[in-house]
C-alpha cells in the first residue's frame, strides 16, 4: 500500500466535500433570501452555517438513518429545488436525499423525485406576514428576538416589531439592552448587528428597527402609534399567569392575540406538535406554551404512550439553575432555593409530571415528578421511569423513538442521538425541545419498566417551541415537507 497516495486521494476528496459545501451554502442562503425556501438537514438549521458545520450535519445525519448521506447529494437535489417555481416553503433535504436513494424510488433524476415529492407545495394558501411584539426582554425573550430577526428573510411570516418593557428608554438602558441582545454566556454572540436609535427609542436590528416601548400596564400600550396592527403579543415576563390578567394585552389598541411563555390557568397550555392542533386561533385569543420541561418529556410520552401504553411512572428533571434561586444563600419564598445555585444540588417541585395531562389527557394521574437544580447555566435531563402495558426491549424503544424522529407530527419536537460521548454541553443550541439519548436506554428484566433520557436545551429548545406555536396561532406556517 502506498501512504502517500492514499493520503493525496483523501485531501483531494476532502477538497471536493468542502467545495461542494460552499455550493450548498450558497443554494441554501439564496432559496432563503430569494425565495423564503428554508432547507434543513434532518430538522437541523442551515442558515448561517460554515462548510464544517455542513459536513458534521450530513456525518449526523447518516448515523441517524443508517446509511450515508452525502454533500454532493444534498447539493443534486438542492440545485433542482432551486429550479423549481415553489412558493415559501420548509423542507428536509436530509429526508429527502435519504428517499431519493431508497430501493422503490423510480425517478430518473434529482429534479423529476423533487417535482414528485413537492407537488402539493403548489396547492398552499398564500399567508399574510403577523407584526410581533415581545413584552419582556428576559432569557425567553432575547432568545425569541435573536431568531426571529435572524430568520426574518423577506419578513414573510412573523415581523418583530415591538419590545415592552418597564422603567424609561434612554440611551443608557437602549446599550444595555442592546448588549444583552449581542452577547450572551451561554449560547454566545449574536449572529447580526444591535446598534440603537436614540432619537426614536429602538433597537436597529440587522437594519431593522424594533421600538423599545415602556408600561407598567399592558392597557395603556397603544401599538398603532407605531405601526403595528393585529398584533401576537408573546408575554415573557412571567408576570401574567390566568386568563384574566392575560386578557389585559387585549385592550392594548393593536393587540389580536396572546401567547404566554410559561404554564397558564384558565388557557389552553400547548406543547406544539402534540395537542397544537385540538385549538383554532379562529376561537381563542390566548394561548400558553407551557414550561420547557413539559415540552421535552410530553413528545417522548406520546411516542411511548401511542406505541406501547403507559401505566404509571415517575419523572426526575436534573434541571439548570434558572435566574429565581439565588447567587448566595439568601432568603427565598421556597425551600432550598434560598441557597447558592452554583455551589449546589437543589431538590425543588415541577409541575411537569402533572402538565402533561393537560396536553394528553391519558396521563392524568399517571405521572409523579420533582426537580433537582444543579449548578449548570443551561441544559437540562429529564429521566424518565416508566411502566409500560407491553412488553418491550432496548431496540423496540429505540425503533419507536427513531421512527417518531423520522416521520410524523413530531419529527420537529424529537432529536434522536447516537452519541456515546454526549453530555450537557452538547445540547445547548439545539431547537429540538427534546433530545432523546437512545444509548442510555434501560429496559428491565421484566421488560415491562423502562428507563428513558431526555437531554433539553432548556432555552433555546424551549424559545423554538414558543416560535412554532406563535406561527400557528398567527397562521403563518409554510408548506413543509418532513
């Protein structure tokens, strides 16, 4: 064997893989800002990727279907989407150059299986763009602005337009703001410019402005001072819980509809995916899209519960520190979470266990469940404990979770991994509200009771969640193909 020739043969196949990844890149920026088409990699995001970022994508993506995937692949069948006359659209090119290799496909070529593939795409109704306004700025709601604005394109779907919060808008609290949105300690810049427009109290993001308007009461807010009309107004701050106090948005001149991130009384709390569709924004106003750990666990709950029956279990979140506990010991309105964060593991209550039921009812006094904090910034897991009505295995549990990874209403709400080496870290950044770890799979000797692990980004995760479900009550979900 020749080294040196081998060697010589990969470098020039690597090239050729990095070159063609540019290729993509560029195909995939264009569909998005030319024609509102947003390719994604197995539920993965594109936009704004580098060429390696491309490539560890496509090596996922051929550990999660088996087979291999290939870039010059991917670039074949991006080329004959960009040739076809679609309208604004999301698909999976990941799913659809796995199909365009499977055994019974009997197209020609990349753009006679696109054509086939994508025909209904042309059937869909034309949707009219919804003005956004975020009232609070906290870790939801920067993380809500940062997509939004990032994957504004041609501003076809939602328009942030408005961001609320207390106190006076001056140019101080404009930079601090401002700095807030560009910086961040967990999830790390901004992938945009933030600069600040004094004079007419907003932010300019990627030269778009966003007025910073202050209330102390939702009410008083006049939003067509600026604009802004039938507005989605995504409440963030956690100061408005039931429906009466939600309401209030409702009398701000301009407000159509409001979407609460965090658990609610009295409202329909909503893991989208799962029950989003048993609620039309044609009949109710306001919506609740739960807590992040309800969105991680209630996804894999259905899976299980729809492939293998539930009879009762139990749920340990192994949660990040969230900003209620303190940074020292201090008085706090809770048991234990009056002690350092950082320094300690803290045993708390979730009403995760019991939330659940209000997205699927079966599991109605099914579920106990508690929390323990621990000194992690972000990234969360949630375990599992289930006893199952079936009979079951390893792989059985891993297939059903694959295949609902795969196919389905919940192909963007479960990330399966093949990781050995996956840890907290690993997660972070990810938009799948739930992260199922199929290598730490346990299924007891009775094959009856199962273990299962439920990585989360417990923000980011959670923020496209609250995303997904504000584009259904606006009515501005595109034709997408998973």
């Amino acid at each position: 064997m020749d080294f040196n020739q081998v060697y010589e043969k990969e470098l020039s196949f690597q090239a050729d893989r990095r070159k063609a990844s540019v290729e993509f890149i560029n195909i995939v920026s264009d569909l998005w800002y030319d024609k509102s088409i947003e390719l994604v990699l197995f539920r993965n995001q594109l936009i704004n990727r580098n060429v390696s970022d491309i490539l560890d994508l496509h090596d996922y993506a051929g550990e999660f279907v088996g087979k291999p995937i290939s870039i010059f692949d991917s670039v074949e069948i991006a080329k004959a989407i960009q040739d076809l006359n679609l309208p604004p659209a999301k698909l999976d090119i990941g799913k659809l150059t796995y199909e365009y290799h499977l055994k019974d496909q009997h197209h020609s070529n990349a753009m006679a299986f696109v054509s086939h593939k994508l025909k209904n795409a042309k059937d869909t109704t034309p949707v009219t763009p919804k003005d956004v306004v975020l009232y609070g700025f906290g870790r939801i709601g920067r993380l809500v602005a940062r997509e939004l604005m990032t994957r504004t394109g041609k501003g076809n779907q939602l328009r942030l337009r408005a961001v609320v919060t207390r106190g006076e808008v001056n140019r101080a609290v404009l930079e601090k703001r401002a700095s807030l949105l560009k910086s961040d300690s967990v999830h790390g810049p901004f992938s945009g410019t933030v600069n600040i427009d004094e004079k007419n109290a907003a932010l300019i993001i990627n030269g778009t402005t966003v007025h910073m308007i202050s209330a102390s009461k939702p009410e008083d807010i006049d939003y067509t001072a600026f604009g802004i009309k039938d507005a989605l107004i995504i409440d963030n701050t956690g100061a408005f819980r039931d429906d009466k106090a939600l309401s209030r948005h409702l009398k701000s001149k301009g407000a159509a509809k409001v979407l609460l991130t965090a658990p609610g009384k009295g409202i329909p709390n909503i893991v989208h995916g799962v029950n989003h569709k048993e609620y039309s924004p044609d009949d109710i106003s306001i919506f609740s899209a739960a807590s992040c750990t309800t969105n991680a666990i209630t996804p894999v709950l259905k899976a299980i519960q729809d492939s293998l029956g539930v009879v009762q279990g139990h749920l340990e979140t192994i949660h990040a520190y969230t900003n209620d506990q303190n940074l020292v010991d201090n008085m706090h309105s809770k048991y234990r979470r009056g002690r350092a964060a950082g320094l300690n593991m803290v045993i708390t209550e979730t009403g995760a266990g019991k939330a659940v039921a209000k997205a699927l009812p079966v599991f109605e006094g099914k579920l106990t469940s508690n929390a323990i904090r621990v000194p992690v910034p972000n990234g969360s897991l949630a375990i599992l404990n289930l006893e199952v009505e079936k009979e079951t295995s390893i792989q059985k549990v891993n297939n059903i979770l694959k295949k609902y990874a795969l196919n389905g209403e919940l192909v963007e709400q479960i990330q399966y991994s093949v990781d050995n080496e996956l840890v907290s870290t690993d997660i972070i950044g990810s938009s799948a509200p739930a992260i199922y770890d199929s290598n730490a799979t346990i299924v007891a000797a009775d094959k009856k009771n199962i273990v299962l692990y439920i990585w989360y980004d417990n923000e980011y995760g959670y923020s496209h969640q609250v995303i997904r479900l504000a584009k259904y009550i606006s009515k501005v979900r595109r034709y997408t193909y998973y």
